[in-house]
C-alpha cells in the first residue's frame, strides 16, 4: 500500500443509506470531506440527504453550527443508486445489511470495481474483518471502521485491524476519523471489537446476580447508577437496547469464544427472549412499562428506625472500620471495644471479598447477629447491605436504620461475596486486563473505548486503578473460591500488575 494523504480531493464512498450510513456521511462532510452516498434501493440515498440537510438544519437553529458551515458540508455529499457510483473514491464505508455471505460478496465486487488503492472499510458491529475479506485477492487494503449509533453524538470509531491490514491503512483511517471530529482506537479483529466485547461483562455479572437472587432487576440497577456512578443500571440498559437486540449478540459472544465462562448468559435472559418478552419496545422485559414508556418500580421500602443500643465494629481494612466507628458515634450509638461482640450486640462488619457468612465465620462471631456493609462503593450515595441467611431480623432492622442515621439510602441485598457493585466492577476490570493480554486494544484505547462508546463513568482499568489492583485480585480469587467458576477466573494481565504493585494500564515492554 502506497503512502496516502487526505487532500482536498479525498473523497469516502458509503455504501448504505441507512441510519449509520447517512451519519457517517453527515460528519464526514461536516469534517470537510467529500462524500458519495450510494444505496442500491431507489430513491434512498436522496431521502438519506435531504434527512442529513434536515439535521444540519436543526443544528442551526439551535446555535450548535453555523449556517455558512451547514451550506459547505451540504454541497460535499453526493448520491447516487448503484455501487458503480463508488469506482472513483479513495475509501469505501459498507453500512449494508449484517449479513456475512452478503458483505463477501460485496467487498468482492468492490475490489474488482475500485482502484488498486482504494481503501474498504466495513462498518459492521460484530462481523470478523477477516472473514468479510476473505474473498478478495489484495486483503491489505481491508479493514473495519465500526461507528456507534447514533453516528453524530457518539465519538467513538473502532479502527479493526486483521492479520493481513496494512499498518498505513489503519494510520489513515484513525486520520480520517479524527477529521470527522471522532475518537479512534486501534482494535484486533475479534468477536465484539473491543467495546462490545469488553462491555458484556456490565450484562452477564449483573444477569448471574440476579439469577441467584442476590438482589432484583430494581435494586441491581440503583445501585449501578448510585453507587457505581454509572448512567444507567443493567437491567435499564438491556431493556432500552431490546432483548431481541442485546441476547443474540451476547450469546454469539459466548459461541465465538468457544463457550468462555465470561461471556456467559442467563436462563433467565434466554427465557425472555425466546418468550419475545423483549424489553420496553413490547411493554414488559426486566421490568414493565406504562404507556408513557417508563418502568413500573415497586417503592422502595421504608427503612427501620430503631437504632441499636451498641454496636461492634470490624472493617477489611483501618478506613472501612473507621467508617462504620465514625457512623455509630455520631448517631449515638455505643461502639464496643472488645475483641469480640457482646451478647447481642449488633456486628457490624464490613468485608472486601467476602460475603457476610464466611465472614462471621472467621472472625468467630454470631452469624445470626451480623451485618455487612459494602464500603467500597457508594458510602456516600447508596449503602449496600447484606447479612448471612438466618440473621435475626430484628438485629438487621436495627443495622439498617443505623446505616441510614446520617441519611443515605440503604440497599439490602442477600448475602454475596462482593455485595453488587465491587463484584460487577470486579469482573469488569478482569475482563478488561484478559483483553489486554489477548492484544484487544491497548489499555489507553480499551479505557477511552468503554468511556466514549457506552458511557463509562471511568474506563475499567482506571476504576482498577483507583481501587487497587491488588483489591481487584482479592475480589475476584474470591469470586473464584466461592463459585469455582471459570467466569471468575483471574487473568494473567491483572495477577502479575496487581502483584507488583504497578498500574493496571503498564504495557508488558517500556
């Protein structure tokens, strides 16, 4: 492949009219590069056109782009029905049908039909690169260049590599990302990309919780979005995106890496798909919807109000004890000081990886009059509490309105090594450093792609960072103890950085 510039004549080709091809030609011609949008049904590519001046033109209206720079980028995007209309450009886009046979042959006919420098590019969101091009002769040139939905809010594009792509041509597609105002980052050819599959493990986490009854859909989710900062919980975001949409891509995840435990989901999640019980497009999924299109959520209950006479506290590490200490004195609660609880005195306890059972088990205290809090996550916003089964009710009243004396919400959950939010960002940030090591992305791309690509309060190995590797490790060996499930089994990537003490994000060579 010869050395290629983005000149005033560079022109892209997007093939497919659809909702992604139009965006994609609306912030290519919004970057000042000219465009042929092409669509082989009649009259489609022209509608495409008129709905991109139509969108500029609301832009105007609001301020957010001036008229003369709508007029400009409105007389780079050209038309046309048939993929002849393509000969002449310098890089092809295919937006077309996620059809595998479809697009081999069409990359197949591109190569006969373009120039022998023509770059071909796939949008598709889970087709491998390597497969799409596996009819063409000269398959350096072939690439993928996968945006996000909607086109002209999401920043992120995904530049797919394969085993045969020439390095200049993944230099100039991140070039002409960059010129359409996006986000690249540098992906391997592999089930998922980088975002979709990195971002199962936020699904199927949360699924194998649910499923275990540890917490419903409801409180999964305030937990995610109060505790864990993230924009929307779950079981929100699996019924917004559709099960008949979200399922089949999981479960061709886990097909494609050959039955990989992480990438597992539920037989509650099969059983509403196959029931096409498919989310708040048919009015009930994870949960059910009005006809104001908005989730029917049972209220929280009320949170007892009976402080406990005295409390003993113990914490995984000097904070997480200080925090309960700290809580008790200043709602006026006695903290005993012994080595072991009174009789009947509350415990209160707060472990990392632990559930509440194996807990009270170590430390030689009443099971039935312990409590566990999550302090990792979301002291300030929302507590998450837990007690073993069998705890004496009144004990976990009593916990409970002491954990909301200085007014945070309060979750309680059944008992779980890792409460929700440690647990689920736990095997989030394992799956992460796994994809690291697998050479996915970098970490700085991975990171970037989670924040940009689905709304990530921070990329999962910041969150590693922040946390600690060496917490990260100690949540998941005992996810891994607990369960002896290959989900939680710990990747090399996250053993040997936490293990030395070093950021999740350092590269194997300086």
């Amino acid at each position: 492949m010869a050395n290629r510039t983005i000149g005033d004549g560079f022109t892209i080709g997007i093939l497919g009219a659809g909702a992604m091809g139009r965006g994609i030609a609306q912030v290519a011609a919004l970057g000042g590069l000219s465009v042929v949008l092409v669509d082989g049904q009649d009259g489609v590519a022209e509608e495409a056109r008129a709905f991109v001046k139509n969108m500029l033109g609301r832009a105007v209206e609001k301020n957010r782009l001036e008229q003369n720079d709508a007029d400009k980028a409105m007389t780079l995007i050209g038309t046309g029905n048939r993929i002849e209309n393509l000969k002449d450009c310098d890089l092809v886009i295919e937006a077309i049908i996620e059809d595998i046979e479809i697009k081999k042959e069409t990359f197949k006919r591109l190569e006969e039909l373009c120039g022998s420098e023509t770059i071909l590019a796939s949008n598709t969101s889970a087709l491998p690169i390597s497969v799409i091009g596996s009819a063409c002769e000269h398959r350096g040139r072939i690439a993928g260049m996968h945006f996000f939905n909607p086109v002209p809010l999401m920043k992120l594009v995904e530049i797919i590599h394969t085993p045969f792509t020439d390095p200049d041509v993944i230099e100039l597609l991140c070039e002409v990302a960059k010129r359409m105002t996006r986000t690249p980052v540098r992906v391997k050819d592999n089930p998922g990309f980088l975002a979709g599959n990195t971002g199962r493990a936020f699904f199927t986490e949360a699924l194998r919780i649910h499923q275990e009854q540890i917490a419903p859909p409801a409180d999964i989710d305030r937990i995610a979005r109060e505790a864990g900062g993230f924009r929307m919980g779950p079981f929100e975001l699996i019924d917004l995106i559709g099960m008949d949409v979200n399922y089949p891509a999981t479960l061709s995840m886990f097909h494609d890496f050959f039955s990989e435990p992480r990438y597992r989901p539920s037989p509650d999640y099969r059983l509403l798909f196959e029931s096409k019980t498919l989310g708040r497009k048919t009015g009930q999924g994870f949960y059910r919807y009005g006809d104001d299109k908005k989730p029917i959520i049972e209220p929280e209950p009320n949170t007892p109000e009976k402080l406990p006479e005295a409390v003993w506290v113990w914490g995984h590490d000097k904070t997480a004890k200080k925090k309960l200490a700290d809580l008790a004195k200043n709602a006026g609660v006695k903290v005993e000081a012994g080595k072991n609880p009174g009789k009947g005195t509350l415990a209160l306890i707060a472990p990392l990886a632990d559930d509440a059972t194996t807990t009270a088990l170590k430390l030689g205290i009443d099971p039935a009059r312990t409590v566990a809090v999550d302090t990792v996550f979301g002291w300030d916003a929302r507590r998450t509490a837990m007690a073993p089964p069998g705890a004496d009710t009144a004990i976990v009243d009593q916990a409970l309105a002491l954990l909301a004396s200085d007014g945070v919400k309060v979750t309680r959950v059944n008992d779980s090594p890792g409460f929700v939010m440690p647990r689920i960002q736990a095997v989030m940030t394992n799956l992460s450093c796994e994809n690291c090591q697998l050479g996915v992305a970098t970490p700085d791309d991975l990171d970037t792609a989670m924040k940009l690509g689905f709304n990530y309060p921070e990329g999962p190995l910041e969150a590693g960072d922040r946390l600690g590797g060496e917490t990260i490790l100690s949540l998941i060996e005992s996810l891994y103890s607990f369960y002896g499930d290959g989900r939680y089994r710990t990747s090399p990537w996250l053993k040997r950085r936490a293990q030395l003490g070093i950021s999740l994000k350092t590269s194997e060579r300086s």
